[in-house]
C-alpha cells in the first residue's frame, strides 16, 4: 500500500507507567499511652527501621481510643501468622483489616520494646506496600494506614493513553506518511525522520541500514545526519567531516549557496581523522573567552586544539537565564528541540541515542513488543535518573477488517 493511501489511528500519548494495583503489606502494630510518643519514635527508628516503608506514617493516633498511639513495629512475613490473617485485602480495599497478633511473633529487640513502653496490645495491619503514583490512589491507600503524600519525583506520571488535538493529528500525519514512503523506497521495513516543529520543516531523514552496519539503525543514522547538518550551519565558518559519509543518511538543507543548490561539508582530500584548525576568534567564542579549548586527556593548553573534538561532542555553555527556544537555536546541542518520527519503535540503544540527542518528542508507527523500548518491553521515557526526558506517541496504522 503506498504511503498516500494509509490511514492512521488517532495519535495517542503512550503512558510513561502503568498504573500500579494496590499490593500490601502486613504490619504488625502496637498500641502505647500517648505520653510516650516522642520516646517510642526514637526507639523504633533505632531498633526497627523500615527504610522500604518510609511512605507510611509511623505513629497514628488509635481510631477507637484517643488516648492511645498505634505505632508500626515492623513488617512480617507470611511466617507463623494465622490463615484468617493473610486473608486478601477485602473487596473494598477503604476498608482496614486488623487482625489480632500475639506478642512471640515479634523480634526479640521489639518484644522489649513493646514491654519497656508500655504497650496494650498488638494487632496486625494491612498497608500499602508501595507509595501511591496519584493522589486518587493516595485517598484510597490511606484509608488502609496513613500514608505521607509527595509528588513523585518525575512529577505526576502519565498512567493511561491521551489523545492528541486535531492539530497535532495533521502535523503527527504528515510526516509520518514521508518515513513510511522513505522506507517503501528504501525497501526497508523502518525509517526515521527529524523535523523542526517550529517550521514544521524536515531536518534529517534516514532508511534502516542495520544490514550493512550494525549500528545503522534507522534512528542513528538520522540523528548522525541531523547533528552535521547543525554543525554544518552554525556556527558560521565550522566545518566538519562526516565520519559516515557514503552511509546513506541524508542531511537536508545544509549550506545553500547562492543558486540554491547544498556545498559538500569536509575537505576533498582528507582523511577520516584530520580537521582544519578553528580561527582564534571562534575558539575564544566557544571557550567563553578564553583561546584554550581543553581537548581531552593528554592535551595542554599550548596546543593547536582542532575542531574535531567540537564534532564529536557539541559544547554547551552557560550564557545566563535564556528562554528555552531561544538557547536552543542558538547554541544547538544535536537535535534539541525537535520532533524524531520512526516507523518502527526504537529499540534501546536507540531510545538512548534519542535521549542523548535532546529530541522533544518521540513519534512511531508499529509497536516492537519484543524490542520495544517506548512502551513495548520497556519504557525508557520513565527512568528517573536519565539527564534528559522526551514525550513518547504512538500514531497507529488502521487495519482492514
């Protein structure tokens, strides 16, 4: 079917979770006078820390007797508690369970604990084993034993699938027609395309070349055509050498000339590993001044640096409060800022590139549940300890029935 006549699903945001079930977690709980609340914390927090736990509040004041604390003691296993207590959490999962827990069922330290502070009684508490994701799963969890509310550190996680407006369906569309057709042409059954979603204009495109060269995935190779393309364009005057030259990526629109027509960027001549020197005033520039570029291990300050450390890694400098947009296009790092559409969904080593590569979104066709690393097998776009996150969306090809 040609790429014209395809008829895509709605575009939907792919979850960066999947929404967590209630699971809990039986807590043995003590009742102590309330005079003895401050000692009781620092006890437990010595003799039992719950550093799994530390979502739960450790003391709360006894439902059914103001003048008591109920504190958490520690958590127990399945080991030794009666069939009626491991009962499932009910049906209705507000309602608390609490079951009665004799005291040898305790940890030495804990039944001294409970005999030094005056304890009046053990009961054994369903809990939520886990933190909850949203404050509708914290009204609910809560109810079980208290739980303190934070804001997850990734922000509120994105749980079910959103659908994107009319606007973005069009731009999803349209572009996603242009990587089907390149790999239709490309014979090749996944291609990616870049673009800047501030002009709406194609960057870099790229067909799966994965059978030629192992890391000529799709996604790569554009993000390699996209980063020369930018180097080639800014700053005035930097040229670089594309170490992949004849690999059949496509940067487009680099240098213009006059008649409209793109230069080659590299010397006629060079071979893979040689650079032309950088001008003092552009060194002075990219150094913040200073005309010495630190060039890696083994390289002094004296040296005549070159700039084919510059296109390996772009540098990135602190110039004072930017608006985004503004620092992006200005001083770009690879493909800050822009939209990367793949047919297939990347794998990991390509999720990362893209992490790498700054994109702003994330946009593909067919779902790989075997590979996939946007929702399939894993979902890369939730790791919290990534420097940098993209939106991931799936825009679905309709199936004849």
């Amino acid at each position: 079917m040609a790429a014209e006549d395809v008829v895509f699903e709605m575009g939907v945001l792919v979850p960066s979770q999947t929404e967590l079930p209630l699971r809990t977690v039986l807590l043995a709980v003590a009742a102590f006078p309330n005079k003895v609340g401050n000692l009781l914390m620092k006890a437990l927090g010595a003799a039992a820390p719950l550093p799994e736990l530390k979502h739960l509040k450790r003391v709360r004041k006894a439902p059914d007797d103001g003048s008591l604390l109920e504190a958490i003691l520690c958590a127990l296993g399945d080991e030794g508690v009666s069939e009626a207590a491991l009962t499932a959490v009910t049906t209705e999962p507000d309602v608390a369970r609490m079951d009665p827990l004799e005291l040898d069922h305790l940890p030495a330290s804990l039944q001294t604990l409970y005999t030094q502070h005056g304890g009046q009684r053990l009961r054994l508490v369903h809990g939520a084993a886990l933190a909850p994701q949203t404050r509708q799963q914290w009204e609910t969890w809560t109810k079980l034993w208290p739980i303190t509310w934070r804001i997850p550190d990734n922000g509120t996680p994105v749980l079910v699938e959103t659908p994107v407006d009319e606007y973005t369906q069009q731009y999803f569309e349209r572009h996603m027609r242009t990587a089907l057709q390149l790999a239709y042409l490309s014979c090749v059954d996944n291609a990616a395309l870049i673009v800047d979603p501030d002009s709406a204009a194609p960057v870099a495109k790229a067909a799966d070349r994965s059978a030629v060269h192992p890391l000529q995935h799709a996604v790569m190779a554009a993000v390699q055509a996209a980063s020369e393309r930018d180097l080639a364009l800014w700053p005035p005057g930097l040229t670089s050498v594309d170490p992949y030259s004849g690999s059949g990526v496509d940067a487009m629109n680099v240098t213009p000339d006059a008649n409209g027509s793109s230069e080659e960027i590299g010397t006629q001549g060079q071979s893979h590993g040689e650079s032309n020197s950088a001008p003092d005033e552009l060194r002075r520039e990219l150094n913040g001044g200073d005309s010495r570029i630190d060039a890696g291990t083994g390289s002094t300050g004296d040296e005549d640096d070159t700039v084919e450390g510059l296109a390996c890694k772009r540098q990135r400098l602190d110039t004072g409060p930017q608006e985004p947009q503004a620092s992006a296009r200005s001083r770009p790092y690879m493909c800050t800022g822009y939209d990367c559409f793949v047919v297939r969904e990347p794998c990991i080593m390509c999720a990362m590139a893209l992490v790498h590569s700054r994109v702003q979104r994330v946009i593909y066709c067919e779902p790989d549940a075997t590979f996939g690393a946007l929702g399939g097998c894993r979902r890369l776009h939730a790791c919290k300890s990534l420097n940098h996150s993209y939106q991931v969306y799936r825009l679905g090809l309709k199936r004849e029935t």
